[in-house]
C-alpha cells in the first residue's frame, strides 16, 4: 500500500488529532496508507526548542517514508498564502523528487484573491504594498509548478490521486 504524507494546517485543530484518525481512515478507503504528522507525541519533559526540534526530525522521516505527498494549501493566515510549515515539506518533497499532489477550496487566480490595489505603473498590491505575481495561478509560482493540484477537500484530492494511479497501471499493462 502507497503511503501518503499528510501535510497540511490541520495540525492547529482543536481536534487534531481526532481529524487526523479521518483523513487516515479517508486514505486507506482509496487505497493509501496516511502518514499524519501528529502520529507519534514528542516525548515528554523536552524544551520548547527541543520538542520543535523533534517534531521536524520526524515530520521530516515521514516524508521520507512516504511515496507522495498530499498538502492542503488553502489559505491559512492570510489570503493567497497556505501554511509556511506545509510549503516547506511541499519542497522538501520536490526535492526528494516524490510526486505532490495539493488541494484547497478556491479555484481562482492569485491575484484575484490578494489583490488590494493597482498602481500607477499597472501592477496588482496587496495590502502591504508588495506587489502581487500574475501568472494566472492559483498560488505563488514555486507551488503552482510543483504540485498537481485539485480543487476540493481531501477527499476529492485522494480521489483524483487513485485516479492517476489506475490510470499510471492501465498504460503499464
């Protein structure tokens, strides 16, 4: 069975833990094993700095273990910007060279979403006065590129996963 690395804010729930059991017992109805970052608690007794140090030792063995890896990118503390955390192992992942796949609820552009303003010289600001890319993709580039992306939850992103599978074993046979 393909594991699955479950990345994604969903460890900020007040009900972490309880949402991770969902999404694991959600993968293995499509035919993958979940890897969910709070599996394992950090021993007790550590520091702030040691407990975060262990924490991304084993979120970073759990990606290793994985064979892909599924990343929720709805925005997260901001409009247009998914989790830091899960960007990070999304890259890690890349550089791993292990498939990505990522899903989030809104199907529009960037800069529909982050777009406050328009400048003298045309360019999109956000609210900070950065200005915002225009590519016409749903994220910043360096995701949009990276990871095949669905439109929906979880479950229609392992669903479209399991398709590209059956697919990927038709054109082997």
């Amino acid at each position: 069975m393909k594991m699955v690395y479950l990345a994604g804010f969903d460890v900020f729930r007040e009900d972490a833990r309880d949402w991770g059991e969902q999404l694991k017992a959600l993968c293995l109805r499509y035919g993958y094993e979940g890897l969910y970052p709070l599996d394992k608690a950090a021993p007790s007794g550590l520091s702030g700095s040691a407990t975060a140090q262990w924490i991304y030792e084993a979120n970073i063995a759990l990606i290793r273990r994985a064979y892909v890896v599924m990343a929720k990118l709805y925005d997260f503390r901001g409009p247009g910007e998914p989790d830091s955390g899960t960007a990070f192992e999304v890259g890690f992942a890349v550089a791993l060279e292990k498939p990505v796949w990522g899903y989030a609820g809104d199907a529009g552009t960037l800069l529909d979403r982050v777009r406050v303003r328009t400048d003298a010289d045309g360019n999109a600001r956000d609210a900070r006065g950065y200005v915002v890319e225009d590519f016409g993709l749903s994220m910043n580039l360096m995701l949009a590129c990276s990871v095949r992306r669905v439109t929906g939850d979880a479950e229609a992103c392992l669903a479209a996963m399991a398709e590209a599978d059956r697919q990927l074993a038709v054109r082997r046979d």
